[in-house]
C-alpha cells in the first residue's frame, strides 16, 4: 500500500514534468520573434550559470534508441546505468517492472529499483528504499531517437535524468533512516 502511494506520486511528478515540456515547446514555436541574436545570448548565458565540478565526470551509458526498446531491454539498460554508481558493496537492489502508461504522443513505462542492506543479524531488511525510472518512448519521433529516461528517488520531489546528476549513496541512507525512525516512534 505505502509503495503504492510513492509510485502515483512519481508518475504523476514525471507526467506534470513532461506536459510541462510540451506546454513550453508549444510557447516556444508559436513565440517566433526571438532572433538569431537573441537565442545566442540565452545560450551564452547558461554556459555562464551552470558550473560543474572539475574533479568529477558524471557517468552514463549509451540508452536504447525507440526501435531497439523492450521492457526486458529497459530492465537491463537500468542495471547497467547502476553500475556506473558509486556505493558500498552491501547494498542489494532488485529491478520491477510496474506498468505501462499510453499517452497520445507516447508511452511510459514506469520500473522500481528497491534498495536495501540486508546483514547477518537482520537478513530481511526492516525498511527499503526506492528508485523509480520512467522511459518515454515516443509515438512521433524517428525511430532512430533514443529514448528518454528520468528517475526520482522515493520522498523526494527532484526528477532526475542520466548522465546530468552524480548519485549520492547518501539519499539512500536518508530514506532508509527516515523510514527506521517512523517505524520506532510508532507503538502496537
């Protein structure tokens, strides 16, 4: 139940992002008076505000382009982008595929990456952690495209895509300790 009501939150999180992105390609093609000039400028401004860190290059893999996708192919797209994460050897994760979703311009298909660290004393974990990944294959694209990808992290609300945000082993902890924390302050 309580998975449930994290799942929904991503969906309707990565759907709201993807409308969102039609909304301003609309208002962008129809705002045609912006010159040459002027896109120029907005170009050189990023470059200006965005700054990453020198001592660290974000990793990414090559992901399937919107011919070659299968939800078996989308599976092993996910373990392969998580091995280029950065984190202790004993976390265990499991890949689920969830559901499809068909949209008019395309389809989303929505997998859950549960994390844990099981040890000798507790093999079964007292709380997980989840990681939820989106593709969206488009309808109108060439099929040559790749897809795209975003994945968000269980009680939080930032959408990620690959290749753009380094992994922090860090939130994992953070939702596991919350979850424990929760779960000691109620009593039966």
């Amino acid at each position: 139940m309580e998975e449930d009501l994290y799942l929904d939150e991503a969906k309707k999180m990565i759907d709201g992002f993807i409308d969102m992105a039609f909304r301003r390609l609309e208002t962008s093609m129809s705002d045609r008076e912006k010159s040459f000039e002027s896109l120029k400028q907005l170009h050189m401004s990023r470059e200006h505000t965005i700054k990453k860190e020198d001592k660290y290059a974000v990793e990414n893999i090559e992901w399937l382009t919107i011919d070659e996708f299968t939800i078996e192919k989308g599976e092993q797209k996910i373990h392969e982008f998580i091995k280029t994460w950065q984190y202790e050897n004993s976390w265990l994760y499991c890949v689920d595929f969830l559901n499809e979703d068909d949209h008019e311009f395309d389809k989303r298909y929505m997998y859950r990456v549960r994390w844990s660290i099981p040890t000798r004393r507790k093999p079964i974990p007292r709380a997980t952690a989840s990681v939820y990944f989106t593709y969206v294959v488009s309808k109108i694209r060439p099929k040559s495209n790749p897809v795209e990808v975003f994945y968000i992290f269980e009680t939080n609300r930032l959408i990620h895509k690959p290749g753009l945000s380094r992994f922090r082993e860090m939130w994992l902890k953070d939702i596991i300790e919350s979850k424990v924390k929760l779960i000691n302050r109620v009593t039966f």
